[in-house]
C-alpha cells in the first residue's frame, strides 16, 4: 500500500495564482516525520520543511504554508502568488520512527509536477 | 557549508566499464545514502550508511559496490552495469542516522548516468 499518496500528477497556474499540492499519507506509528521536497529540472532534490507528528502547527515560510491535520492524515502544500521559478516536481515524503527494519527511511509520494506559466 | 556534492555530473558507460560515483559532505552528517531514480518517478533508496557503516542495502544487485572511506565521502562502485540501470543516481546525508530527530536529508545534485 501507498504510504504517501500525491493525488495530483500535473498542475499548471498562471503567475501570481495560489497552488495547493496535496498530500496525504498513512501510517501506524505514532511518532513519524514528514517532509516536502522541491525537484527542479536541474535534479537536485531539495529540503523545504520537516514537520513532526506531534506539532500541528501550520508553518508559513515566505510565499509557502503547510497546512498538517492528523485528523485527516493530510500535509498539504500551498505557494501563494506562484512564480515561474517555482516550476518543479514537489514530492512530499514520510519517514517513521518505530518500526524496526524501515526505520527512518524515506517514503517518497509520486511527486507532483507544478508547471507555472508567465 | 551546508551542501552535499557529487561527481562526476554526468557519466557515460559501457556494460564492461568499472567506474565509481562519488558524494562529499562536510555538514558532520552522520548518515549518508544512496538513492537511484528514473524518469518522472520518486528516489529509490538503496543504500544507507551510518556512523560509517552499512545499515540498509535494498537488496540491491551486487553490481552496485557502496563504500564509506570516511564520514564525509561516500563512493557508489559500478561494475556490469545494464542499460536499464541508467538513470539519476542520488547522493544525500542526514545529521541523525535513520529514525532520529533530525532526519532530514539533504541531497546533492546527482550523477546522470547513462549505460550502453
């Protein structure tokens, strides 16, 4: 079974819009991470947030806010006021800390291709 | 120096060839991994190293070497390789080993890996 579910293959906004990129995830541990990356086209994979499973407190970090609901198992993503620069696939990923032989190890979702148009 | 780098960028091989891959981070990470990932899908993990020693191999086949020479590099060893290994090969560290508070991975640019 999927532990990180991206519903949304492809988005595509025109400059200046909000985008949401979901994120819902599952797991059986109590204490679990979760994470978003953004991929550009140049490869490198990078960090943008950590968020751990006992803090709900959403986070806003410039132009990103994360929106965390464990009632919904849900870690979405919104960029307000969309850039061209923000163009990437994002992937959200969950690491969990109890279980033995995965312990910490990353479950990426499939990743959503965000395409921003001038 | 937060950033975690890798060579070469772009590799070009034969199925004969032996080459190597190689990461490099001076952050004091403790654990450094290894991810494979093709086209419009997700890293793959393969291996994971910590406090230099190997803690996860995703049954990965023996043509693929890791080593650790030390905390801060990390050498992937590709030997027989197959056109379908082709693809971007993730290099990434973490300050805690797997499971621990501060987990998150920071990855370098990847190697474009390209098998004949």
């Amino acid at each position: 079974a999927q532990k990180v579910t991206q519903a949304q293959t492809e988005i595509s906004v025109v400059e200046k819009e909000d985008v949401t990129l979901d994120c819902v995830y599952e797991t059986r541990d109590t204490t679990y991470y979760l994470f978003w990356y953004k991929q550009p086209p140049s490869g490198e994979l990078v960090f943008l947030i950590r968020r751990n499973s006992f803090d709900e407190q959403n986070e806003i970090s410039g132009r990103y806010s994360w929106n965390f609901q464990k009632s919904t198992s849900s870690f979405n993503f919104t960029i307000t006021a969309s850039q061209v620069v923000d163009s990437a696939v994002y992937f959200c990923a969950l690491s969990e800390v109890n279980r033995g032989s995965t312990l910490g190890r990353l479950y990426f979702g499939r990743g959503t291709q965000l395409t921003v148009w001038p | 120096d937060t950033e975690v780098t890798q060579t070469p960028k772009h590799l070009v091989m034969g199925m004969t060839n032996k080459k190597s891959l190689k990461c490099e981070q001076h952050m004091g990470h403790r654990a450094m991994y290894w991810y494979k990932q093709k086209a419009k899908k997700p890293p793959e993990l393969m291996f994971v190293y910590s406090y230099e020693k190997l803690s996860i191999n995703e049954s990965v086949p023996s043509r693929f070497s890791p080593e650790c020479p030390n905390s801060s590099l990390l050498n992937l060893h590709l030997h027989a390789l197959q056109p379908e290994d082709s693809a971007l090969y993730l290099c990434a560290s973490s300050q805690e080993p797997p499971g621990g508070s501060y987990n998150e991975q920071f990855f370098g640019p990847g190697t474009r890996l390209t098998v004949l």
